[in-house]
C-alpha cells in the first residue's frame, strides 16, 4: 500500500528494544539525486508494537526531530498507542508529540473506541491530509454516531491506561515463575506482553488454541512468541485467569519437556 | 482519486434522464491498442443520484451486460442506493443485480447505518477486493459494533424503503403548485426530488439558508437546484412541514419575481 | 498515463481554432477542496496539433500565464512544435516562452532529430524533472550519440523551418481547387495541413492507400480527414508531387461523386 | 519509480556470490492474504553486475523456474548482460533463458549499441508490454536510426564478447600481483572485474581521479572498491595500459603504507 497509494519505498532501520535512535538512521538517508528519489520523513513508532510496547524516551524524540529538521526532513510518530506512551513516561501527550511534525493516533485500540485514528499536525499538513482522506474514501456522512464514541476515547479513557499497563506489568511477573516460558518483565513498560514459548515445545496456534479452550484469547508472532495486550475489557481478575491458563497449558506438556 | 489510486480514466457518457444505455456506452468503448489503454469496464449507476434516483429499467441493466461480456467487458453496478431501485421496480434486489459482475451497496444512506458499504461479486473478485480494502485502510479490529448496524441496514430497512417513495412523491406533487419552483413530478421514482428554484431569483445557497430558518435542511446541487432526500429519519409530517417551508420561502419572494 | 503515473486528471478546455482562451481556461479552474483536487497547472499546446498546427498569439499567452499565475496555477506549454509557432510569429522561441513556467519541445518533428524532447525551466522545475525522468527509464548511458543529433537540432534546423511553413501553404492552397477536398488555406500557418474528404466518398484509410500507391505517405485523423505534415525530409518538389496525387486519387472517384 | 510505476515493493534475496538460489527464494515467497500483496514474480540477475559479472548455472535457472512455476509465479530475467552470461556458458542465449517467463536485455552495454534494451515474453506478456512501453513515454518516431544499431548489436556483437572476457581476465590476473589491491581472479567470468583497494589507503574517488590522469576512466562501487569494464571499444592494448596505470597509482602509495 505505501508503494501503490504513495509511490514510497521504506528503508527500515534496526531499533534495539524498540527504541529508533538517530544513529541508526542518520546512517540510512539517502540524498535526493539523479538516481534516485531523497529521503523524505523518518517515521517513529511509539510505544513500539513488536518490541512489546517500547516506550521511546523523551530526550531520543528530540534528538531525532532535532537532527532530522537540520537536514530538512520532516518526522511523522506513528503513534497508535501515544497515550500508553505518556502514561509510562508520566507527561501529558503533548509532551511526547511537541518536536515531531505529524502524530497519528488511535481511538480505538488502548483508548477503547470501536474505530477511528487522528492525525495531528501543522493547518498546512492537515489541509493536504483531508484531500488524502478523501482519495482514501474517507468522507463520512453520518459521522457524528462514530464521533461519540472518539469523544469518550479521548475524554474518559487516557486516565485509565495506568490500570492496562499494572495488569500487563501483573502478567509479565506472574509468567516469569512459569516453567517453559521466556520473559523479560522488566521491559514490559506499557499494555503489551510478548512471551517466548519455545522451551514448550508448542507453536504458537497450538499455544493460542489451548488458551482458548480456557476461555483466554492470544495470538502468537512469529514462530516462538505470543502476545498479549490488556485493556479497558481486561480487568485484574481476567488477567489472573489467563495467567493461570497459561500455567495450566505449560503444565501439560511439561513431562513431554523433561 | 481513480486516478491516483486505479490509475485509470473514465469516460463520462451521457445518460438522459439518469438512464444509461448500451447505444451510448457502445460508442465509447475504445479497444486496447498500442498508444491508449483499452476500456475495461462499464460503471452503471443504479438509482441514479444527480438524475433524481432514476431507476434503470431491468431490460436495460440485461442489454448492457450481455452487450459488454461479449466484448469481454466487465459491468459494475454503482449500487449505493440499489434497494431503492428494487422496491421501485418491486422486485427482489437479487433479480435488479443478476447480470452485473459486480456490485457496491451502500447500508448508510436509504438502509439507514450510520457507516458502512458492501461489495459484491464473484469469489474471485472478492479475493482481489479484501486486497484493495487493505490497500485503502480496510481490515477494521472491532468491526462488529458498526457490523450490527449493518445487519439492521440489511434485515429491516429494506421493507419501509416505500415510505420514503412515497413522501419524495408527496414533496414532489405539492412542489408542482408552488410558483417559482421547477418540476417533473412523474420523474420522481425513488427518495430523491430535485427542483430548480430559478424562478424564485434565489441562489441554492439563499435558499437553503432561508429553510435552514425553518428547521429544513436541504443542500442546492449546480446553479439553479434544491435536492431533497427521504430517508428513516424522515416523517410524513417532516415531509409536509419541508413542504411549507418551501412554500413560505417562494412566498417571501414572490413580489420580486412581479 | 496521466492518470496512472502522474495521479492526476486532465479537464479538456475547448480551443476553437486551436487557440485556448482565459476565458474558457477560467470557468474549468476546480479549488481545492476536501472532495477534490484543485486545479495545479494550465497546460497550453503551442501549436496545435489537431487543429492544423495553430499558433497562440503572444497577447493570449501572456493573459493566460497573467492570470494564472495570479491564483497560484502554474504554465506548461506543450511545446512540441513551438520552433515552428516561433517561426511563423517572427520571433525567437524565448519571446514565446518567456511567460510560462515550464516548456517541453521535441527535438524530432520539426527539427528533424532521430529521437529527442526537451523540458526547460526553473532550476526547482528541471531538479525535479530530472528525478522524474529517472522515474520514466530516463539516464542513458552513452547518450553523447544521440544529443549530437539534438544539437543539429536546436543550431542548424531552426533557421530552416520556414521552408516547411511555404511548403504547407503551398499544399493548402492547391488543395482549395481539387474537387472533393474541403480547407480553408488561410488557416494554415505552420507545418500541418488537416483537409476534409467527405467530398470524395472515400475513407481516410482508403484515401492513405490509394496515396501510397502513389508513393505519398499520409494518415487520416478522425472519420473524414486527412493530415500532411512538411518537414525536412520533404522538398518543394515532394509537396507538389503529393498534391498531384490527391488531385489523381480524387478525380478517380470523381464520377462516383457526380 | 517500482513504487511509484508499477505499486510493488521488492523483496531483495541475498545471493553469495551473485548466484540467486531457490532455497533463498523459497523463504522469501509471501502468500497472497488480506492483510498483504503475495509474491507474484522472481526476478533473476544475469550476469549478476554488483557481484562482478557473475553467471548464473543453468541447472539454477531451471530449479528456480520449475519451482516458482508450480506456485503460479512468473520468472523474470534481468538480462542486461544475459548475452555475456550465454558466452560464459558457451551456449545460446535462447538456451539461458528457456523457462523464465520474460527476459530483458540489453543493446547497448556489451552489444555495443548507443541506446536500447528489448523485452521477449509470451505473445501475452508482449501484448501488456506495449501498454507499458506507451505509458512509459515509449513509442518513438523514427526508430528506424536507432533500431539499426541494434540490428549490428544483436547479428555482429554476440560473437565478439569471449574478447571483452578475456580481456576482463588479463586485468584480474595482473591485479592480483599488485601490491595493495585485493581480488579473486577466479571469479571473473565475463567482462566487469571489481577490486578492493583498501589495501592502498585511497578512496574510490582519490583512485579514480590518479587513473584519470593517466587515461584511465573507472568508477568506484561502494566505499572501498573499483569496477572495469570490458567492452568492444576497449581494445586489448587499453587493458594492459589500464592495469598499467593501475600499478603506477598504487606504487605511489605505497611508502604510506609501509
């Protein structure tokens, strides 16, 4: 899609821990010349969805929009989960998001609307989103009934993703103690919570199916890991349950490991 | 966007009375050759918005389709308010979309969701259609909230689509009476009434300020025209209140057309 | 390709006479909008092709790019043939160009190169041409073979293409008494002579064989109508022997005609 | 302009030693899903240019297309050089290229020709070609001056490239008594040859510029390396002077390096 709609190739760049870096990509701009088309825009994701909710700090944020803005390129966040990434840091969103030129969001997700993303910028980079929204289908008529529900996400919602990231913290800790299950809980900053289960001998699906047998939907990334998100229909006492599922489905295939 | 996103151009072809036919369609088809792309399918707007919701008649919808699958073209239907063509012609919406490969329906708009369109075809072109929704932002996560709605849309609406003929009608008759308006009353078909207000010397915008002051809303459409739409959140007593309105509007002008 | 490449729509501005006006360019100016794209640029064919190669007077460019350039819209011309508008203006090319922003000219047709096009412009406009021209498969190897003849081109056919614009009249004007053949001589000013054969009865493609038989090469445009083009291959005596053709090939179908 | 032109993005395969081989594909192939485009093509590199000119054996050819063929993908060959990979083999070019699907070549680069490339394909993929070729700006005038040297090109040029490798051997084999250059003469099998010259403390640039003045011209690749050419205008006597020139430049340094 971003080759077809925008004609863009990325050029992804490591970031160990889920944390991008300046260095890292100053080592992949790529000057605009006769051959080929310049580097554009650097686009951070935060918090970092498959380094587990990596929350980038504040002072890396600036480093890249500062650096990125003396050689003329614009930063774009993309951040679906911005809001788990101020509640980690303990600032306002504003705080995160006042360096980088345009921030999307999302509504649904963490802050619990049944759809709808934002996008944040200057008057001039959302005069050109709307003409891009538009040539995406975007134009709704009846707007207003999915607005209500935004309003809560915005409203309501942000004051409560602390309570996400303690049950996600709560399960980290718990799978730590489970025999056949790799993590690192101290990473765990935000709602997500990715385990290794190679040491159970399972895949991922059978891993996922087993849970669901107990009442407790996962899925699994790539070929060793699951992942689990909390949030605001995830309470306490359900985290303990699959917590408890994901003991019980370890257990029985312990023998198989020993 | 068709441009930007499809890549291709379309060949307006004229459509008298909002109903296209093969004699038309015949005559811009161009054959794939060397210097231009070769015409590869026929769009086919069934009710017809600008044209006042005309319906096309099912004998036509029928020559089109065999005219262009022997030529190897394939026919959409532009099917946004295709439940209103069906109960115009009282017959099942299935038997209006027999012949055409491919159509898109709308649950928003007559069906009365508050979002939502569908498209419908043969297995393969849904195969390449899941694609294009992605491509253009598709694949929601909780897509059942607005799902719900949807089968409302599906399930109930379409039988009360006649209700909405009827007060269009309604509009449509008592507008014939009242001086400085324009209108063909036997054109109306459907839920939508478009009249010009020439007569009356007030733009489209004028005019719809002056009803907005009586609680109407109605958009002009071009220089000279008011396009009203009937739809569920539409009494027969909204309709007659519109109705007024509209009349005590020309009233109010009437000594400047003397 | 337009669409494809550049994302973009054209809106076709009637030029009678081959001459785009102002005010037909003004009433086909879109804004910009949240449902569509505006309007970026005027693009303005100098001469006109299909019109018999008519040349734009000076007084109408300089309106054109005037009043565009006053709401924000930049110039093209497609100037493919604009050495030959300059010739028959008396002028040199940079008097013709001097208003717009961007100009495109061929070094093939009139100035007799095998293979070539230029584009000229701000150095911002050609910075991007030239990674557009990347984009387009531009960036030849060894294209030192070819711009040798591009220089022939631009210093040494220039001069000539007077010859070209006589030769032209030189067939209109004969062609005015053949019988069957419709033109107005006084309309051709430069290199294309565009004549009607209904008179004949004949076909464009039956005209252009029954030509070639007579060793003249020359295409048909549209259902009636022929178009010769001089250029420096084609010699006085080349244009008289064609027009003894036409003469031969019409009077051959004269008694069908009586 | 992959992107940009044709909506794709590539999936690069690495390929030791320039051979691309199936097992590296086959883990590279992405099936067509609703949350992603699926592979639809392999495209092969033969001669490989930034592996030195590397030939593909035929038996890799033909695993990779007897496997990529029964997944329903296409083959493609980037055959730029594919007429020095056929001399390499000591056989035809059609034998090369019998199972891929389209092969592209070059008229210019070994073959000698000032312009051109070709596609050859199914009657089908050539039918879709031509589209292409128009969209791209294709469809020239006069070919005719340029389709004359590709007839030289493809009827005189094949039979003289065996020259062009030997002579890309003479060069490796000297290089690799010259003290501060690093190469495998071995792997030179047809007409580039790329040297390290790390060992001599210059950079590619510096290299280039010191062989310039000595009637030289080569390129660097990369930070630390040179690549030379062999082509019909480089005589065997230009390649004995250009590892001359060679020698002279790295003795120069080399008190800097003792």
């Amino acid at each position: 899609m971003m080759a077809w709609f925008a004609g863009c190739l990325a050029r992804p760049v490591r970031a160990p821990g889920g944390i991008l870096r300046w260095s890292a990509i100053r080592d992949a701009i790529r000057p605009d010349g006769p051959h080929c088309a310049g580097t554009g825009c650097v686009s951070l994701e935060n918090t970092h969805n498959m380094a587990g909710g990596a929350v980038t700090p504040l002072d890396v944020i600036e480093e890249i929009c500062r650096e990125a803005h003396q050689r003329g390129l614009r930063v774009h966040m993309d951040g679906a989960r911005v809001f788990n990434a101020a509640c980690a840091l303990g600032v306002e969103v504003r705080q995160v998001v006042k360096d980088v030129d345009t921030v999307m969001f999302c509504l649904s997700k963490g802050l619990g609307a049944p759809v709808g993303s934002m996008l944040a910028g200057t008057a001039e980079a959302i005069h050109q989103g709307r003409l891009y929204r538009k040539r995406l289908g975007g134009g709704m008529r009846q707007a207003g009934v999915l607005a209500a529900a935004g309003l809560i996400a915005l409203e309501q919602m942000p004051a409560r993703l602390g309570e996400d990231h303690a049950n996600a913290r709560l399960i980290a800790h718990a799978l730590e103690a489970i025999p056949g299950v790799a993590i690192d809980a101290s990473t765990v900053q935000t709602n997500i919570v990715i385990f290794d289960i190679s040491g159970t001998g399972m895949t991922p699906p059978e891993f996922s199916r087993r849970l669901k047998e107990r009442g407790v939907r996962m899925n699994g990334v790539g070929a060793t890991r699951m992942r689990a998100v909390t949030h605001c229909d995830v309470t306490r006492q359900h985290c303990e349950h699959a917590v408890e599922a994901i003991r019980e489905v370890c257990a029985a295939v312990a023998p198989a490991r020993a």
